[in-house]
C-alpha cells in the first residue's frame, strides 16, 4: 500500500511540477529532480500520518513552495465584520484584510486622516457615528464582462450603503448611504462594462423611511432597486446621476447583470410575495411569518430594462430625500418592470457566461430553473402575460422556461467553469452540485444534466469559482463558503469559524475533489470572487512622497524633509513633520492646553 501511494505522489508531482514546484524554462527536470528525491523522508510522513494517494494530491495540488505566489485571487466579504479578505487560491493564504465599514487600527484605517474622516461622514447613518457593517457581495469591476481588475465595490446590508474600493492600493475610497432605502440585500453587482453599480433591496418599506402601520403593508410599503452611476474616471460613484426604481412590496433578494445578448438587463429574485407581516398567537388571522412567506409555489423574478429605465429616470421627473426615483406606476407605464414565475423562495438568480440563460435556485424546491433570454424576449413581445395586484406585467412560465434539473435540497448559487458545466450550492444537502448547461457550451455530456456531486462541511451558502460569474469563467478552482464547521478543526469555545472548502473542478464528468478546508475565524464571509492574479497591478509604493492615497495625488500639505515647522496664529497651531522609520521631525512640540492643532505628517 506504501509504495502505492508513493507513486501516486510521484505521478502528481510529474503532472503539477511546471505548475506548483517550479518556475522558468526547466520544469521537467525539476519534476524528474522532486520525483528522485521522494525517498525515506516523504513516505515516513505519509506512513506516520496515515496519508491516503488522495491525501497527497490535494496537498500537492495546494501547496505553494515559499516565495512563490498563487495564481488566483479571492476577495471575500466578512459579513458583519464590516471587512473584505484576500485569499490566495490555491494555497488558502490570507494576504490582506481591506478595511471597509469598521475602523481598523493596526492598519491605521479610520484614524486621523481627513479624507477618512469625510468619507466615513459621508457614508455615515442619520448622523450616528455608526462604525461597523454587514458585507455581503463584493464586486469586481468589469470591462466586456470580464474582470478588469480595476476596482472592487461592497455592499453594507444592514444599513443600505455602498463603498468603492481602488485595487491600485486596496484602500476603500468612497461610501455612500442609500438616502431612500434602510437596507439592502442584492448588492452590490455591476454591469458589463461597470456603468452602473446595482444595489437590490430586501425588506419593503415605507419609501424614504416615512412611518407607516403595517396593517396598510400592501398600500404602503414598497420595495427597491438603486442603479448607481460610476464614473471610472474619477474612480467614484457619481451620486447625482444614480436612480432607484419603485417595486411591489416582495422582498427582492439577490440581483445579477446581463451579459452578452442579455446586456441591458438586470434580473432580481424576490420572495415573500405573499406579502405576509407576521402574527402569532391571538391576533386575528395569525400566521407566523416564516410559514406565511412560504405559501405560494412561485414567488418572482424581477425583470428589469436598464437602458430604458435610465432613459426614464433622466427625465427626473421626481426626488425622494433629494435622490432622483422613479415611481411604481412610472416604471409599470414605461415597460420597465416584467416577471417571471420561479420556485418558491429564491435565493439566486445567476446569468450563464454567454448571457443566454438565467439559472434560478428556489431553495424550497429541489431543481435548478433554467429560464431562456431568447424566450424571455419573445413572450414579452407577444404579451405573453397576466398582470400582478399591482399591474406589472407577469410572463407565462412555461413560455419562458428552458429546463429543470432535479439536483438536490436547498439549491442556493450557481457559477460556471470553462467547460460548460454549471455548479450549485445545497444547502439542506450539504453539497456542491455540478451539472451540463445546454445550448453550444462545449461539454460533451447530455446537456441539462445532474454530473457529480461534492460534499461539504457543512451547511454551504455561497460558492465562488474563478471569474465563474463573467463571460470569461476559468475554471479549475471553486471555494465552498461554508456556514459551520462544527468537527472540522480544534475545539476553540462555543464560537466556530466559518469553513471556506476549496474544490478541484478541473477535470471532467464525476471528478469533483475536496482539497483544503480553511478555517475563517474573522467574521463571516458571505460572498466572494475569484480573478486571475495576473489581472491586478498594484502598486508596491505610492507614486511620490507625500501621496495622499485618498485624492491619488501628491497633498498640497506634505511635509518635505528640510522643510519641517510648526506655525502659529492665536491659539491654532500648525504642523508639518517628517517620519523616517521611527524617527520624527520635528522631534519637540510644544502645545498648549485649548489650541486647536493641525498635524501633517509625510512618512
């Protein structure tokens, strides 16, 4: 049995050398170099710990020698963490943590700098000083639909704000409050091209956060999607020129972009459309409201036309709390708004690579939905329809559908790889299912097809695979983010870390292999991308000295050595220091008790 596994360790290390043990023109006489020397040392270890052939390659297929660096970059959200992490993939390498909605003091994030200041005041909630976020979707900016590798964006779900993050620096630049929305869910998701920065709702409510009694739900309440205009340019989210359209009170959940042929349009889940409100006990007409947002077989996907609904909203006809909205009986009477019956509560929505189908995942029924654009088009241009309570435009949904596939319980997400195959988390089933997509997608399997499935530990929410929701998906890696761990890793009190899994989807058919399980013990990631490293070009130091990282510019204030002083007029004083590793110039200042002081400091 040893020797065995020894040469299924020398067959791995002969087909990953080129890949994982070397770099440069000689990788075959590294491998054959690191096969000769797979002698006592490594089959003592494999013996002493009871390694499996299978053991081997999965360490094999992670391992990242020091010094050398992984091809694959995560950006994960950290939930109410407020943060985002880096991840290196394949080694399951933390590199970074982004300071997002929290203030990070190791990091001096969030202290002293004015643009900080401003920019936290900026995306600051009802003047409360709040400090702390819950990230869920970060998103990779695009260009053609393909990461470009430019700049990330990040939702605040529990306060209805967005931020911008600059991937020259991986500093967070801007934050902005939504000013007529009190949280958010499907956020944040760009367009092809990272014209728009989409931000979905959640929980309807009164518009602009007026008050009004839940007994008047289906009169009053309403839900919401806010398309922010982003300026690349200026690397900023230019906030005079975003819109919200008005929608029925359901509960929009996730929304994704369309690409390709489907480029212009967005598509949200929602549920709840039973619009229950809740009761227990003696109210009259009680239902709880876990059971009375599950009635329904079907609740809806939001259809949204982007490039007419912006044409519509820069007539700005009407401001809600100063932020240009379009009204539901505006966006009814445009053609803006259409839906689709989809499996009762929805949890995602996720356009194919070429932007020709929409996958829905009702995490109440045990199939994938699979809807055609192309049908989709057709049946609105024939009024294929019936009309909601509220007069929005319902598609036939047989005229729509494309296929089902029964995969298993509590289908959440999808992505997609490079050879034409679809995956699935399952949450009930703890698993990730990998399925064929249909139309020219290159597999050779029945197309619509249950493939493989992969079990995971446990309870699995989100997946990410590389570039796996762009026109470009790179297949090879998929990570399982993973709500508990529960067994997994070393007893550290009731509180355990999530566990990130990372899964081999290179090969093809029932080849799915569980690699590496990554304790997550800050926060909870929620969401994550995954973009080829080569796509990134940060800097390694700021351009020039005195870089304010905030303006991107050398500051008008920055101190330069030989030109250190302190001003004085009345009792505000004015500093310009220098900081060379641990020394600072000037070395004495002298205050007093009820000035107000001005600090620069150029390191």
């Amino acid at each position: 049995m040893l020797y065995g596994i020894i040469g299924v360790l020398a067959l791995v290390v002969l087909a990953l050398g080129g890949v994982l043990l070397t770099r440069g023109d000689d990788d075959g006489a590294s491998a054959t170099q690191a096969e000769s020397e797979l002698g006592g040392d490594a089959a003592a270890i494999i013996a002493a710990r009871g390694l499996t052939g299978e053991n081997v390659t999965a360490a094999l297929k992670t391992y990242m020698p020091s010094g050398q660096h992984d091809p694959y970059i995560m950006f994960a959200s950290g939930g109410h963490s407020g943060q985002i992490h880096v991840i290196a993939i394949p080694s399951m390498r933390i590199l970074r943590t982004i300071g997002v909605w929290a203030p990070e003091p190791w990091q001096g994030y969030g202290y002293g700098s004015h643009e900080q200041s401003v920019m936290f005041s900026e995306g600051d909630v009802l003047d409360s000083g709040v400090r702390w976020g819950d990230t869920h979707h970060p998103a990779l900016s695009e260009t053609g639909g393909a990461y470009d590798g430019q700049f990330l964006f990040i939702n605040d779900k529990a306060q209805a704000r967005v931020a911008v993050i600059d991937l020259r620096d991986f500093e967070t630049k801007q934050m902005l409050k939504n000013p007529i929305a009190l949280n958010d869910h499907g956020g944040t998701m760009v367009t092809p091209n990272t014209d728009w920065v989409i931000e979905g709702g959640q929980y309807a409510a009164p518009p602009g956060g007026a008050y009004a009694d839940i007994a008047d739900y289906n009169d009053t309440y309403r839900g919401m999607v806010t398309f922010w205009k982003f300026d690349r340019e200026k690397g900023r989210i230019d906030e005079d020129a975003s819109f919200a359209l008005e929608l029925p009170p359901y509960w929009q959940d996730l929304c994704d972009s369309g690409k390709l042929v489907s480029d212009g349009w967005v598509f949200c889940n929602s549920f709840n459309t039973e619009r229950a409100t809740g009761g227990i006990g003696a109210e009259e007409g009680a239902v709880p409201f876990e059971a009375g947002a599950s009635q329904h077989d079907m609740d809806y996907l939001h259809v949204i036309n982007l490039n007419k609904a912006a044409e519509v909203a820069a007539r700005n006809e009407n401001r809600l709390n100063g932020f240009n909205y379009v009204p539901l009986q505006t966006v009814i009477d445009e053609g803006l708004l259409y839906f689709v019956p989809e499996p009762k509560s929805p949890h995602g929505v996720d356009v194919a690579p070429k932007g020709d189908y929409l996958v829905i995942s009702g995490k109440l029924d045990p199939h994938v939905t699979i809807f055609s654009f192309e049908k989709l088009q057709q049946a609105i241009a024939n009024q294929d329809w019936t009309l909601d309570d509220y007069g929005v435009p319902v598609l036939n949904f047989d005229s729509v559908m494309e296929a089902q596939i029964e995969i298993g319980l509590g289908p959440l997400h999808t992505q997609f790889d490079n050879q034409g195959y679809a995956y699935t988390s399952l949450y009930l089933d703890s698993a990730v299912a990998r399925w064929t997509l249909g139309g020219d997608y290159g597999h050779a399997d029945e197309a619509w097809t249950l493939i493989d499935k992969e079990s995971i530990h446990y309870n699995v929410g989100h997946i990410a695979a590389v570039e796996g929701d762009t026109v470009e998906p790179g297949g090879n890696f998929l990570v399982a983010l993973n709500k508990w761990s529960v067994d997994r890793f070393n007893n550290v009190g009731p509180l355990l870390p999530q566990n990130l899994q990372l899964i081999d989807i290179g090969g093809e058919g029932e080849s799915l292999q569980l690699l590496y399980d990554m304790p997550m013990g800050i926060g909870e990631p929620h969401y994550a991308q995954i973009i080829k490293a080569e796509r990134l070009n940060p800097v390694q130091v700021y351009p020039e000295t005195g870089w304010d990282p905030g303006t991107w510019a050398v500051d008008p204030n920055a101190a330069k050595p030989g030109e250190e002083r302190i001003e004085r007029n009345g009792n505000e004083v004015e500093i310009w220091m220098t900081a060379v590793r641990s020394h600072f110039t000037p070395e004495h200042v002298e205050i007093k008790q009820g000035d107000h002081v001005t600090w620069h400091i150029t390191n």
